[in-house]
C-alpha cells in the first residue's frame, strides 16, 4: 500500500470507529432508559426492602423478610441485551480505532508512531481511555462508566477530526528520538487512566451530594456506593501514578537532556506536568490519611485532572513553550506531545 492508501485507510478507520462508538453510546443510554422500569434491586446497586410478617400463630413472633420486587422481564431483558450490544460495540470500535492509530503511522515517510501533532495524540488519548475502560471493565465492575466513557471518547473524536486534523507529516526533529516511545507512551496510559479515575471521582461527589439533599433517582441511583466509587477511583489513580512519574520524572527528562542538553529547563509544559504529579501525589497521600479521605481527596484529584488536561490543551494552544511547534490557531499545527 502506498502512503496516500494508509491515509486514507486511517481517516476512513476513525470515522467509522466514531460512528460505532455512537452506536455504543445510544445502546447504553437505551440499556439505561430500560433501567428506569425496573427496580434498584436490578441493576447496579441491589437495593432490597423489608416488611414484618407474622411468623407462628401462638407465638405471635415477627419475622424481617425481603420483598420480592415485581420485575418487568421484557424490561429486563431488553435492558440486558442493550447492555451487551453496548459493550460489543464498544469491542468493535476500539479494534477499528486500533486500525486508524496503526494506518496514520504507517502513512508517513519513513513509518512513525502516531504521535506527531495535536490530532494524532487526541485520536492515541481516545483510544487509550476506551481500551483501559475495556481493559478494567471486569476487575472493577465498570458497567456504570459505559455512557460516559463511550460518550467522552466519541467527543474526542470529533474535535480531532473537525478542529486538529492534518496532514501526514515526518516528526520534528525534537520528536525523532527513541525516546518518543517509551516517555509518551506511558503518558498516554498514564493519561487514560486519570481520566477514568477522574469521571469516579466525579461521581462520587455528585452522588454523595445527592444523598446529602435526601434525593436519589435516575442515573446516580444505579452507580455504586460512594464508598465503592471512592475505592475504584484510588485504585485506578493508584496505577496510573507510578506511570506518571515514570513519563514525567523519568522519561522525560532524559528525552530532554538528548534533546536540548538539559534535564529540567522549567519549560511551561514541564512545570505543569510537575503540578499535575504534586496534586496527584496529594491526592493520594490524602486518600491514605484518615481525616481527608472521601470529598477533600476527591476535590485534589479533580485539580489534578484539571491541570493535566490544561497541560495538554492549554500549554500547547495558548502558552509559548519549548514543547510546543505551532504556526498559531487555526493553521497547521505539530505539538510536541512530550507530557
């Protein structure tokens, strides 16, 4: 195949992927829907009633039994089939979002990984959250993040292919190093998974205010505990934090020293990737410590997301950096994508 045949190949992969990402996202919200007609106890937090019956005739003992909740089998059966198709579709779209990653690098001259330019590390970034959700869909019960993710990555997409698309282009020369692999690598996964973690977080504080105003209903009803949310979210950031640091303690700093003859220069980009790994850390030093557990750590994690996306957003647009190799908004762009 030609490098023209690649690119097309790649272009035509991740509008299809977005389109299947769509579908998955209106199986879920169909499967949610669904959920409303059945009760708690179906669906992702069980939730059973009590009633006191008589147990005995002489003795008079009362006895707390469970209600059998009444369930609409159609209902639930559709819910379950929605729900299926939603993750099958899911499957189908990150294989075919693999195939656009895989078709951009092999379109340039000589082949390259897919991370030259703001378009090519948003499409990488999506991909990653969808395959981690893919990944830890069963270790941690992930079936309530479905719409969200699906939703989020399908966003992604489409500012990537309508505001950040460009030309195939070879690598910049501060970006033609080994290097490259291994530092935005583990950025990526590292970015992927706060991010999943970040959208738990989020969760939970939204659901824990909710209990607090004493309402509870639609789709916060049916995402776990904040006890359990809490847990998911620390663990996932607990991963996601050592790989951090790899890509930006480590990594990094010696794709600088190669690059510019420095390890640390102070540049905007590493500065705010430095914020991001101090309120990550604080986040997690926080969950360990008894009396900031739950919102106080959650509200760190938040600010951690929030810098890490400005880094990546922000820094690259907006703020003149060493990392950055930009004509101006608007007009072809290749960022370096060094976290």
């Amino acid at each position: 195949m030609t490098n023209a045949s690649w690119e097309t190949l790649s272009n035509q992969a991740i509008a299809v992927c977005g389109v299947v990402y769509f579908l998955a996202l209106l199986s879920h919200l169909i499967e949610w829907s669904a959920l409303r007609k059945l009760p708690l106890s179906v669906g992702s937090v069980p939730v059973a009633a009590t009633r006191t019956s008589s147990a005995g005739a002489a003795g008079g003992s009362t006895t707390a039994v469970l209600d059998e909740p009444e369930v609409d089998e159609d209902a639930e059966r559709r819910t379950n089939l929605f729900g299926r198709l939603g993750l099958l579709l899911t499957v189908i779209a990150v294989a075919v979002h693999l195939v656009g990653l895989v078709g951009r690098g092999m379109a340039a001259d000589p082949n390259r990984v897919p991370w030259g330019n703001m378009y090519e590390f948003t499409i990488s970034g999506s991909f990653c959250v969808a395959l981690l959700y893919l990944v830890l869909y069963r270790k941690f019960s992930l079936a309530w993040m479905a719409p969200i993710v699906t939703g989020l990555v399908l966003v992604l997409l489409m500012v990537a292919v309508i505001w950040l698309h460009d030309e195939v282009a070879p690598l910049s020369e501060a970006l033609n190093s080994p290097w490259l692999v291994i530092h935005v690598v583990s950025a990526v996964i590292a970015t992927g998974a706060f991010t999943l973690g970040g959208i738990g977080v989020l969760l939970f504080l939204l659901k824990e205010r909710t209990e607090k105003r004493g309402k509870s209903g639609g789709y916060l009803a049916r995402v776990p505990s904040t006890a359990t949310l809490d847990r998911v979210s620390y663990r996932i950031h607990a991963f996601a934090f050592p790989v951090w640091t790899f890509a930006v303690l480590i990594t990094g700093p010696i794709w600088a020293h190669q690059a510019w003859a420095a390890y640390w220069s102070w540049d905007p980009k590493e500065v705010w990737a430095f914020i991001t790994w101090v309120l990550y850390a604080g986040y997690l030093h926080a969950r360990a410590t008894a009396g900031w557990k739950g919102r106080n750590a959650s509200i760190l994690a938040l600010l951690g997301m929030a810098t890490l996306w400005f880094s990546f957003i922000g820094v690259n647009f907006f703020i003149t950096s060493d990392h950055s190799y930009a004509e101006g908004l608007g007009q072809s762009t290749v960022v370096s994508t060094r976290l």
